[in-house]
C-alpha cells in the first residue's frame, strides 16, 4: 500500500478484515494433516459478488483503520438520513394541519 493511502486519515474501506484457514493441496504440506495455512484477507463484496484481497501483514492494521472509518461514516451518514425523514414528516404533517 503507497504511503500516502496510509498517511491518509480519510482512507476508508468497505468491507472485514478476516482470517482465512484453507488447505493448499500439496500431499506433504502440513495442512493435509488439519494444520489449515492462515490468511488475512479483506473480504468485500462486488457486483454481488464476494471478493477478497489478500492482505501483507504490515497492511492489516491499515485496512481495519480504514474500515473502522468507513463503519463510522456509514453510521453519520444513516444517523442524517433518519433525521432527514422526521423533519420531512414532521414538514409534511404541520402543511396538512395548515391546510385544513
């Protein structure tokens, strides 16, 4: 990830930031054995469509930063429209009650 995407405090992600355990197929490898190989992945959807990035570990910390933050703007954001509907509501009830 570029330094300035880190850097950046506006940087937002939507989508998780999972661990992935799967097998690799190899006969000798120990996951044939049940010792699954662990993966950090963000995982997000596309097109409806699940798709995932696999992440280095120094970029894991960024990428949950920057879901925390989208996670939070998509909160404000829901926060606004709720209020957005009451006071259009309450607009539309108080004409009525001029109009009669």
């Amino acid at each position: 990830m570029t330094n300035v995407l880190k850097q950046n405090n506006d940087f937002m992600i939507r989508g998780s930031v999972v661990k992935v355990r799967r097998r690799c197929g190899k006969a000798g490898c120990k996951c044939a054995d049940g010792a699954l190989h662990e993966t950090w992945a963000l995982s997000y959807s596309s097109k409806g469509h699940t798709r995932m990035i696999a992440l280095r570990e120094e970029d894991i910390t960024t990428a949950r930063q920057a879901v925390k933050r989208y996670q939070a703007a998509l909160k404000r954001l829901e926060s606004r429209a709720l209020l957005g509907i009451k006071h259009f509501h309450n607009d539309i009830k108080a004409a009525k009650r001029r109009v009669r």
